[in-house]
C-alpha cells in the first residue's frame, strides 16, 4: 500500500474546489457523473479505432445510494495507479491556483478534467474512494481513499470488470444527498441528455397496491436529443413532443429553430418561440446551455441577445467558454460569433415565416410582437431586420407593415407642419368615443395595447421623419391633427371663468389627479363634454414605470383637461341659468373685485421703474393688503358658484358622465350618479 500526500498544505486543492471553483455543492453530481460518460465514450472511441479489442458490452453509467454512500460506477476505459498519480494527485502538487494559471487561456481543456471534476466530490464528501481497473490487458486494479487531507492512500484491489467506481462518504451535514427524491431531480437536471446511457436504480412498478421494483435499470436519459438529430429526419409532432417534455405546463409553442453549424464555431439547438403574454422576466432563463450534452445553465443573457432570452429550448455547443464551474460564462469572440449568428437566424426565420405565409403571421402576431418589440428597442441590428416584418394592428384588426401603414394615412392624417400623425389607442373598449370620433373623421387608429407599446411609440418617433404619435384621447378631435390655423371661437374671458369655477366645485377630489378646465366650441352635435390627458405627460408618467431615471414623472399628478362645448344646448342653458340664479349676488363682488383691482393696478402703476428698497412700506403693505382682499373675494365669488353648481343637477351628471366614460367614476360618486340618472328619469 502506498501513502502520500498529494498537496503541499493544507491551503491547496480543497478550500479552492470549495470556495471558488463550485459556487453550489449540487454541481458535484453532475462533475462526477459526466467523468463516467467521457471515460466511457473514451473506451468507444478507442474500440472504433482498433485500440481495444476486448468486448465492449454493456457501456450504461450507474448511480447508486447506500446507507451514507453515493457511488457512480462506469465501464469506461479505467485508471492504472500511474494514471491516478498523474490526473488526481498531480493536480494539487502545484497548488490550484496554479492549476487555474495554466488553463484560464484555454478554458475548453478543463471541461471534462477528470482530476478537477473528481475533487467537486469533496464538497459533500468526509471520505471518497477510487475503484478502479484499467482497460489494458493485464491491468491491476487499485483503490485511492482520501478523507479531505492532504493524505491519501493507494492499494491494489480486487475488482473484476474495467471501469471505475467512485464512492462518496457523504458528510453529517450533507444528507440531503442521500435522500433519493433529490438525486433523482438532479440527475434528471444535469444529466437528461448525456450521450451514455444513465441508471439511477430499477424501474418500480404497480404490484398488489404497492410500488416494487423490477429487474430493469431506470435509465433517466435521452442519450439522442431532439437537437442531435437531422432537422430531415424529425416531424413537428417530434419538436412538439420535445418542447412538452421540456416544459410540461406550458402552451404549444408558436414555431421553432433547429439550430446546426459546424463553422466557424460548433452549434447544435432548438429554440421555441413560447406564447408570452404579459411580464417578460418570468418568461426569462428558460434557454437549457449544454456543452457536449452536459447540462451548464440557464442563464444565457451573455449568449443570446437579451430580447432572445424569451426563447424557450436548449443550446449545445463545446466552443462557448466557461469557467471550471461551468456555470458561468466568460467574455470571448466565439461568443459573440454565436450570439450574432442566433439573432441573425431568428430574423431570417421570421422573415420567411412573413414573406412565404402572411396570414399565419398575422395570426400569431400578438404573439411574437413582444419578442420583436423587445428586439427592436434593444438591438440596433435586430431594428434594421425587422422593419420590414414588424407590424401595426389597427383598431379593426387589420394589419401593416410600417411602410404599408405610411401609406395608408399619409393623405389624411398630415397637419398643417407636414408632420405625419399616428393616431392610437391602448384600449379599444375603454376609448371606443374617442376612436369612433377619429374613425368618422376618417383617421385610422392604430390599437396598441402590448406591453412594450409605449416604449416603442417614443422609438419609432426617432427612427421615423416627420412623425408623432398621438393617443386617441389626448385632445379634442379637431385638434388631434391640426390642417389649418384656427379662428380664435373662444368664449369671452368672463364667461370662461364661470363655467371653469362651476364646473371645477363640483368635481370630485381624487388623489393625485388634478382636472384643467377649459371650454371650446366644438359643434352643435359633438359632445358637451369629454375628458382629454396631455400626451407628453401621460407618456412620461408611463415610462416612468418602465425606465429607470424617470421617477420624477412617476410623483407627479395626473393632469387631466375637462373640455366644454361652449356650443353644446346643455352648456349654454347652464350659462343662461347661471346668470338668472346668480347674477344678482355675483355683481357686488364684482364691482368690490373691481374696485381693488382698480386701486391695485395704480399702485403698482405708481412703483414701475422704482428699486425695492425706495418703495415705502406703506405702500407695499398696501399692495399685500390689496391682494389679500382680492383673493377673499375671489373665493366668495367661487363659494356662490359652488352653491349654485350644487343645486344644478346637469352640472353634475355631465361632469360624471365625463368620469364615467373614462373609468374615473368610482365608489360614493357612481352611486350618487346613478340615483341622479334614475331621478332625472322620473
């Protein structure tokens, strides 16, 4: 028996492996069961090439659980005790930092590292051995134990077949690895599809109301995946297939991508095209990398586009740099190869989905809009491709490119500056008045309602010239798309403030939203009311939602425009009535009003040109006086419009019907509105 010591101090292999090399002690399974797998298409390898001719026979990889012991057994080519000094004891002679030195200019060498993989067995681990009996002829088999130290020990041993058998003594604080229902959820994780056959026990069978188990191995992998195969040779019910096996609750995919290069790097792969409806980071991390069949991560942002990591399905590539771990990807040219490649095969298959049948495209548009949306605002690149098959749906469900869209508005909706106007909406239900006023018109109205939308919108203002888009409900129609200067039709300034104080008194408080009223004369038929918001403001509100850096927006009010028609029957009697019921108390606040304004306007009159300090302070407590009188005044004049406007029961069921139509009215205010109605009726 021989004894050594296959590290300097104590400082050398282990507390590396640990800390740093594997971040999560469940990568040890994967480590040691993809070492079987090389060893054994090793032996396969050497049999094809006239190297070994003894009988390869059964060639599965076995994972098997005793009392406190993991043992994963192969029948790959084995190890001589020279072969045990060079790839597990030699490793810590230098120190794995210096390991690491050696290799970080070649990652592709350590996956697949027997040494290195083998040592992940100690993060779970109080004692491991090797058992193990070369391939060659006459070969002796020996048995390496370790217990963490530094210091091992190495023995012949007898064991009958070639191969090699690891044993894991697992740690008092790692039993959890020794539970069967968590091996078989890694194996299942890491190890579905590994090119070898994988056995995890027997298969268990229904036999008098009970589980037994069988004679035969439970193999746990597909050791030929859907993406191994020719794209010739596979049906869609096989992708299909293959995706529900992926993703067991999801829906069926819209369409897929097999991915196949052998140059300038290697690739194999499915990608899905998933439905997504709504929040794109729960749909994130659901691309599988696997590197030679074995299992990496799901984490592919530095792989595939961000706006592609929406895609569902698996990657496969030896060339994709990763650290010892293989769990985290390093910055490399093949990967941005890879990556181009990818986005690029994306935009060619949806192209041709567009160019060769157009109505499923459409179809499965409200689908695939948020990947190409998601493209479009994120990559440059991606933009130039997909201008050509992105589309606009418009409040009748038809669709357009957004040359062909151009096209179709360009006579009708260019103002009197040459801009070209987009108009839309993002809820066709909730703005049916305001797109039905568009629509007679004769605008178009593009719908969008897709989560992306908003950003897009203000995207496409830049790309495009002489373009803005303009929500449905952001303005009176006749000002939506302005051909013409317009004739100044405003009422005289004092009947807008009567109308503006009556109806403001009566409008309901609502936190952080503030309504502008404003009257305009709008035509006999047209409503006698409506509500509009600011574009720039509601979008910026809306991107502060989205984007980081904007939450001054987020804080502030919504600010709303109540809108009277000044032509409108219903306004006009409320100004005809307004003066009978009123007019009597508004005239000697007015004539007060007007008398301090009078007073106040030669006082300042008499300070122009002056410099603060030489006006003297009777006068300017005079002008404070004055103000304050004037304000006073302004309220009782408001309070008398308030109490009028109280009593006025059009006042209020327009100001609600205005709410109502816009999904303001709520709560205390809908009941009231509704008892108003029913009495109105009666």
């Amino acid at each position: 028996m021989q004894k050594g010591n296959i590290g300097v101090t104590t400082e050398n292999i282990f507390p590396v492996i640990k800390k740093f090399l594997y971040s999560d002690h469940e990568i040890f399974l994967r480590e040691l069961v993809s070492n079987a797998v090389d060893a054994t298409q090793k032996l396969k390898t050497l049999s094809s090439i006239g190297e070994f001719k003894g009988e390869v026979g059964d060639l599965t990889v076995h994972v098997s659980l005793g009392k406190d012991t993991i043992t994963v057994s192969d029948h790959g080519i084995g190890l001589t005790a020279e072969e045990i000094d060079k790839y597990i004891n030699q490793i810590a002679f230098s120190g794995a930092n210096d390991f690491l030195e050696k290799y970080k200019n070649d990652a592709n060498a350590i996956i697949g590292h027997f040494g290195l993989g083998f040592y992940s067995a100690f993060m779970v681990a109080k004692k491991v051995e090797i058992i193990t009996k070369s391939y060659r002829e006459g070969a002796q088999a020996v048995k390496w134990t370790c217990d963490g130290s530094p210091e091992f020990t190495l023995e012949d041993t007898d064991k009958a077949e070639r191969g090699t058998d690891i044993v894991l003594y697992i740690d008092d604080d790692c039993k959890e690895f020794l539970e069967e229902a968590r091996i078989s959820s890694l194996l299942k994780k890491y190890c579905s599809f590994l090119p070898i056959p994988v056995a995890f026990g027997k298969k268990k069978e229904w036999k008098d109301g009970k589980q037994v188990e069988t004679a035969e191995d439970n193999i746990i992998n597909d050791s030929n995946p859907l993406w191994t195969l020719k794209p010739s040779e596979l049906k869609d019910e096989d992708y299909k297939k293959f995706y529900r096996n992926l993703y067991p609750m999801s829906d069926e995919p819209l369409f897929w991508i097999h991915l196949n290069v052998d140059y300038p790097f290697h690739l194999t792969g499915i990608l899905y095209f998933p439905k997504v409806k709504s929040n794109i980071e729960l749909n994130k991390n659901k691309i599988q990398l696997y590197c030679n069949q074995v299992y990496v991560t799901d984490s592919v942002e530095g792989i595939v586009p961000d706006f592609l990591t929406l895609l569902h399905g698996v990657l496969d590539s030896p060339d994709i740099p990763l650290n010892v771990s293989r769990s985290y990807l390093q910055s490399d040219a093949n990967v941005k190869k890879i990556s181009t490649y990818i986005t690029k095969k994306v935009s060619d298959r949806l192209q041709s989905i567009f160019k060769n049948d157009r109505k499923q495209f459409e179809e499965k548009w409200n689908d695939l809009k948020i990947f190409i949306n998601y493209g479009m605002l994120t990559q440059e690149d991606f933009y130039d491709r997909a201008k050509d098959f992105a589309l606009f749906t418009d409040t009748d469900s038809k669709y357009y490119t957004f040359e062909e869209y151009k096209t179709l508005i360009k006579d009708s909706q260019t103002d009197k500056d040459g801009n070209l106007i987009y108009l839309y909406a993002n809820n066709k239900d909730e703005q049916y008045s305001y797109i039905e006023a568009a629509t007679n018109k004769g605008y178009n109205v593009l719908l969008m309602d897709g989560q992306l939308d908003i950003a897009l919108v203000s995207m496409l203002e830049q790309k495009f010239e002489k373009v803005r888009f303009t929500r449905v409900d952001s303005d009176i129609i006749d000002n939506l798309i302005v051909k013409e200067d317009k004739k100044n039709e405003a009422l005289e300034a004092g009947k807008q403030e009567v109308l503006s104080s009556i109806f403001k008194s009566q409008l309901p408080k609502m936190d952080k939203t503030e309504f502008n009223v404003t009257a305009q004369a709008l035509g006999e038929n047209a409503t006698p009311i409506m509500i509009t918001q600011s574009e720039y403001m509601r979008r910026m509100k809306e991107m502060a939602n989205i984007q980081a850096g904007m939450s001054f927006y987020g804080e502030m009010p919504d600010m709303f425009n109540l809108v009277l028609n000044s032509d409108h029957k219903l306004v006009k009697e409320v100004l005809v009535d307004e003066d009978k019921e009123c007019a009597a108390a508004i005239a000697p606040v007015q004539a007060e009003m007007n008398e301090v304004d009078k007073q106040r306007n030669e006082l300042k009159k008499k300070q122009e040109g002056k410099k603060d300090e030489d006006i003297p302070t009777t006068e300017k407590d005079k002008v404070n006086e004055l103000d304050k009188k004037w304000d006073e005044l302004k309220m009782q004049k408001e309070g008398i419009f308030a109490d009028y406007a109280a009593k006025n029961k059009v006042v209020r069921q327009l100001i609600d019907l205005a709410l109502l139509q816009n999904g303001m009215l709520r709560g205390e205010a809908l009941n009231n509105f509704v008892k108003r109605s029913i009495d109105l009726i009666k």
